[in-house]
C-alpha cells in the first residue's frame, strides 16, 4: 500500500499532478499538496522537481530504504 505524504514543487519548476491537473497554488505559488506516492512523484523527486518536505525535515522516507535495497540487489 502506498502511502500520503506532502509534496511540493522546487522553486522555478512547473509539476502538473499525475493526472495531468496543474499542481495547487494559492496567489500563483504552488503549495504543498498530499499524494499518494507513486512512481511517478517518486521519478519527480529523484528528477528534482519535487520534494518531500518531511524528508527535508529530518524524517526519514519510508521508501528510501527499499530503494537502496533494489538498486543493491539489481547491480
């Protein structure tokens, strides 16, 4: 099961959401918006066009792990 965390767009960059919706903005700032992580914001996060602001806050990300996991394991 995926699960919701908070996204955001790093300054200068133009993320639609998956469904190809403009991302949310309040006075033409985009602003954190929940996901369900996918491969597709995970892509955008790795690409450096989103970012996981709990990771940012010294959480760490419950798919990091697993990541380093599968690359280790497909060498």
């Amino acid at each position: 099961m995926n699960k919701k965390t908070k996204l955001s767009p790093v300054k200068g960059r133009l993320v639609p959401l998956e469904d190809g919706t403009p991302w949310p903005s309040k006075d033409g700032d985009p602003i954190d918006h929940e996901v369900v992580m996918t491969r597709y914001y995970r892509r955008r996060i790795r690409d450096g066009d989103l970012r996981d602001n709990k990771a940012e806050a010294g959480v760490p990300a419950d798919n990091k792990n697993r990541e380093e996991k599968t690359r280790k394991a497909g060498k």
